[in-house]
C-alpha cells in the first residue's frame, strides 16, 4: 500500500499535506507475518532527537543505539515487545524503516526489508 500524505482528521486537524511524508506499508499475514513501515521523512532526524521522543513520549525502555554508514539504528522495549527503527540518508533523501517484534512473525525477513533500501540505479 503506497500513502502519500494523510487527510486532515475531524474538525481539519492534523493531516499530512501531499509530497511531504509518503510511506509504504509491508504486511503478509500468516503464521510468519509481518507489518513493515517505510516513510520518506520530510525533514532530516537525528539519531538524539529520535531518542528523546521515544523516552519524552514513553514509547519505550532499554534504548540501544546504533550509528551506521549512512545513519542510525534504535531497539527499544515497549508493551509489546522489540521496535526496530533503521534510518539511513540514501543519494540525498532520508528514509525511516520500522517494524516491530510483536507484528513480525520473521523478524529477520522484516530487518532485510529495512536494510535492503539503496540509492535508484541510473
């Protein structure tokens, strides 16, 4: 499924304008699902910034970051289990990949998704 943007909720709040956040959901349920979500930030976010609204928002615990090549991995604990968020900055755009524990029925099929995201071949 394929979002570009999110119309405004009751009363014209909210929303996300068209162009500024799409994302791409992944799921396939079964014994082995998962629930995979891939989102092209507008703004750049950092490793620190995402730590503080996880800890700001009681998202989570037991927070381990991660610096990479080109950006920055969190696991947190939450009510549910493990969530895994993967940022990387890819020929000049910046995407977020998340995915939790508790919908993913093969974690690791779920961690590849995330990390297989590379630049458009010309």
């Amino acid at each position: 499924m394929f979002r570009d943007g999110v119309l405004p909720g009751p009363g014209g709040m909210g929303g996300i304008p068209r162009g500024e956040r799409p994302s791409v959901k992944l799921t396939m349920p079964g014994a082995k699902s998962f629930y995979v979500d891939i989102e092209k930030p507008k703004d750049p976010v950092s490793l620190d910034g995402m730590k503080r609204v996880i800890v700001g928002m009681k998202m989570g615990t037991k927070i381990v970051t991660k610096t990479t090549a080109n950006g920055w991995e969190i696991t947190y604990a939450s009510d549910d289990g493990n969530a895994h968020i993967l940022y990387a900055d890819i020929a000049g755009g910046h995407y977020q990949c998340t995915y939790a524990d508790v919908n993913c029925g093969d974690p690791a099929m779920a961690d590849a998704i995330c990390r297989s995201l590379r630049a458009k071949k010309p």
